[in-house]
C-alpha cells in the first residue's frame, strides 16, 4: 500500500500541481497580449488544477498512515507535515482569491476593449509567489525537518 500511495502522491503532484504553476506563472501573457481567451483558459485551467490538487493532499494524508521500516512517515504534529499544508492552503488562496478572479475580470476588461495593464502586475506576483510556495514545499518533503 506504502508504495501505491507514493506513487499516486507523486503522480498526482507531478501532473496536477505541474500544470497549475505553469498556469499561474504564465497566466500574466494572455493579458500582456490582451488575449482574452488566453485569459479565459488560465482561468478556467486554474480553477480546474486547483480543485484537483486537494488529491495530492489527500495522498500525501494516506502516506502518513503507512510505516516503512516499522516507523511511521509522518503526522499532523510534524513540523514539515502542518507546514507545507499551511503554504498549500496559501497558494489556493491566492489560486482561488487573487489570480483568477483577476484573469475573470480581465478577460470581461478585453472583450470589452477596456485597459488591463493593471491587472497585469497582479497575477504575474501572485504567480510568482505559487510558484516559490510549492517549491518550499518540494523542499520540506524532501528535506522534512523535525523528522
């Protein structure tokens, strides 16, 4: 089971947190452009990505289960555990509470041929900040401190 879960955690993380980050890194070019069915995809590809993501979560959960060696591989109280759950939570929320709200909004702006310039700065920082966030987390997996 111990290697079923891994497997999917990885799995899962490779193929659902990958693709988020390139969205929400590169989500800034469609309003660069004033594409706004680049806009409308990220957005959409965003939300999609996001909500998928919650498995990765609930593998790496299954995996604190299992032991190896007959020690447990984590728990809630493990300082890399609540952490990257912590940063996980973190990156939705700018996911979910900045980024694409601000693609929505310009996506209505360009089909209504009004300026986005100011929305650019916007998703390109809270892309940014993703991006670093799941690389923390990558870190603390591997690194797992207090472990």
């Amino acid at each position: 089971m111990l290697k079923l879960l891994l497997a999917a955690h990885l799995i899962l993380a490779v193929f659902a947190i990958g693709p988020l980050v390139h969205a929400a890194t590169t989500a800034g070019r469609g309003i660069r452009t004033g594409n706004g069915a680049a806009t409308a995809s990220a957005s959409r590809m965003l939300r999609i990505y996001a909500n998928v993501s919650v498995l990765v979560v609930l593998a790496g959960i299954g995996l604190m289960s299992q032991k190896r060696h007959g020690v447990k591989l984590g728990e809630f109280g493990d300082t890399w555990i609540w952490l990257s759950l912590a940063l996980w939570v973190v990156a939705m929320g700018l996911v979910q509470g900045v980024i694409v709200p601000t693609l929505d909004r310009a996506t209505k702006r360009i089909e209504a041929q009004d300026s986005v310039v100011s929305l650019t700065a916007r998703v390109a920082a809270a892309g940014g900040v993703v991006a670093l966030i799941f690389l923390v987390i990558v870190v603390l997996m591997v690194y797992r401190p207090g472990h």
